[in-house]
C-alpha cells in the first residue's frame, strides 16, 4: 500500500496509523458480534 512510506510527513503517518487502526477496530468489532 505505501511505496514510500520516508515521503510521508509525520502528520500523514500519523494520519494513516489512525485509519487502519479503525479499519482494524471496525474489522474486529464486527467479528466478535
């Protein structure tokens, strides 16, 4: 997914560390209903 992750700026990073922890939280919360 992320080529170049070095081009990232720590606000971007950041940003995306946020999304796939909700995507993983959303993920998971819908196995365990």
């Amino acid at each position: 997914m992320l080529s170049c992750p070095l081009t990232l700026t720590p606000k971007e990073s950041g940003n995306i560390v946020l999304m796939l922890m909700i995507r993983f939280g959303a993920t998971t919360s819908y196995q365990s209903v």
